[in-house]
C-alpha cells in the first residue's frame, strides 16, 4: 500500500515537471527552411497560402540545373521555377522573370523578390553564370549538395544537444522509479514485522 502510494506521487511528479501547468500542452513543431517540417505539400514541398515558404532552395537549385543543361535561357528558366513554387514565392519569381526577360539589370531585377532566405540563396548561386555567360548547371548541383550536406550538419546538431537536454528529465523519472521499485520494498521487507 505505502509502495504503490509512492509509485504514484512520484509519477505524478515526474509528470509536473515534464509537462507543468499552464503551459499549453506539447511543444508544437517548429517548422521552416531548414528544418525541413512543413504542411502537407501538394507540390515540390510547398503549401497552397501566400506567404508559404518556397520548395527545398536545394531541389530548386538542382532544377535550375537541369533546365540550364537543356538549354533553358536564364529568365525562362526562373519563370518555370516560379510554376513550381506556390504562394508568395511564385509571385516573387515570376516578378524577378518578368524583369529578367525585359532586360532590368541583374541586381534591380532580384531587388522585386524581397527580403526571402529561399531566394537569396538561388539568387547568389546564379550570380556568377548570369554575370560571366559561364555555364552553371555544375555550379548549381554543387550549391544544392553543399546546402544538403549543411541542412544534414544541423539536424545532427541538434539530435545531440536534444539527447543532452533529455539526461536530466530522463534521470528525474527513472532514478525516483528505481527507487520506489527497488529498494524500498527491499528495506520495507528488512523491518521487523509488527
């Protein structure tokens, strides 16, 4: 009776503490470019509101790539990209190809995207192709693998600080466990009877 009494403040101590009142419940997911964590995608990764982030700067740099290896011009190219994103990021590429394909210098025309990181990085990756007439397509597969291999980087960071942060929850449910299960009974049934 006192152990299964036990058992139970303890766990519900331990349950306080990991998940006191007042604070809203489980943590929601965070979610953005880097994380990778989305809504449901209907296309490329993207969402179907405005102000939905782009697709994977990535894949979009790997099919930059494959459209400049087929021969695609530079505006058409940023045109057919813009079909694939949704939300504010096709309005924004579409923008920035439309100034393209009028002539608008390089910097004025990217100026129309905004302040977005998705497009800042397929801007600066197509910045040396557009100012030298050098093909890219190598350039941009090799961009799209660094930003993978980064994206991977970070995500094995943050599994091991995640798993150093969860010794000390971890530790405050399963020490007062082993207690209540281990040794007290054991010093409960080393008392005299009485």
């Amino acid at each position: 009776m006192l152990t299964a009494l036990a058992v139970a403040l303890l766990a519900l101590a331990g349950f306080l503490l990991l998940d006191p009142p007042g604070s809203g419940g489980p943590p929601r997911p965070v979610s953005g470019p880097e994380t990778g964590s989305r809504a449901a995608p209907s296309r490329l990764g993207g969402g179907d509101r405005a102000g939905t982030p782009l697709p994977d700067p990535a894949l979009m740099l790997d099919l930059l790539a494959a459209m400049f290896r087929a021969g695609t011009s530079l505006p058409a190219a940023v045109r057919t990209l813009a079909r694939a994103a949704e939300g504010d990021g096709r309005i924004r590429l579409e923008k920035v190809a439309a100034a393209l394909q009028l002539g608008t210098e390089w910097g004025s025309a990217w100026a129309l995207a905004g302040d977005d990181e998705g497009l800042a990085r397929i801007r600066e990756a197509l910045t040396f192709g557009a100012a030298t007439g050098a093909p890219s397509a190598e350039i941009l597969h090799a961009q799209a693998e660094q930003l993978r291999r980064r994206r991977k980087q970070e995500a094995e960071r943050r599994a091991a600080a995640l798993g150093t942060r969860l010794v000390l929850p971890l530790g405050l449910c399963a020490l007062p466990s082993f207690v209540a299960l281990g040794i007290v009974p054991v010093l409960i049934s080393l008392l005299p009877r009485l």
